[in-house]
C-alpha cells in the first residue's frame, strides 16, 4: 500500500488508479498510464510507486480478507512492514467528498501534550 502526499502531482497519480470518472469496465491500466509498462520492484515481486510519484510511505501487507460490497472489492491486509520515504511531519493525501484533501493535522493524546502518549 501506498501513502501519498498532499501535492497535485501525487493527487494525479491517485486519480490514475481511482479513475472515478470512468465508466465500469472503461478503466485503463494505471501503471500503464503512468509510465507505460508496469515496472515491478525486485525484491517483492510487485509493482511500487516511488518518491517521484508522491510516496511518502509503503506498507508491506498480506492479504487477509476481500470483502464484496455491491460493485467494489475491499482488501484487508495485515502490515508485515513500513518504509518511510517521505519527511518528518509532511502531510498525507486523502479523499472525501469528490475532492483530493490534506491529511497530517497534529493529533494530542488526550490528557497529554504533543509528543506523548500515555
């Protein structure tokens, strides 16, 4: 899995693999789309995105479950492992309501200050 920044480029790289405006059964290959061949990355066998794309973390999963709901499959995977690419504190990409948004607000711990946990 793939988490990427809050800029217009990795929002464009969202939007080739989410292809919302396409029709069932019209979406294009997004590796294709993006760089014309599916590149696939040695040492896990699977295709990955980069910091040129807009990477700011991997998580290596495995497959738990495929849920069905109506039109669209909802893997749950289990994170086996975590590379950070991106730097300290650099906002997240996220979706709601038809638009791209900025994630990565500080979140306090209740009853602590920032930083802290417990």
């Amino acid at each position: 899995m793939h988490v990427l920044s809050s800029t217009p480029h990795a929002a464009f790289v969202a939007d080739a693999f989410a292809q919302v405006s396409a029709a069932p059964g019209e979406k294009a290959d997004p590796w294709r789309k993006l760089r014309g061949t599916v590149e696939v990355h040695a040492s896990t066998g699977v295709p990955e995105l980069g910091r040129e794309d807009g990477v700011v973390a991997r998580w290596r999963c495995r497959r738990h479950d495929v849920l069905q709901v109506e039109d669209h499959e909802i893997w749950v995977g289990r994170v086996v492992g975590m590379e950070v690419l991106g730097g300290e504190g650099e906002a997240a990409l996220g979706y709601a309501d038809r638009r791209f948004r900025v994630m990565g607000e500080v979140v306090v711990p209740e009853f602590g200050r920032e930083g802290e946990c417990g």
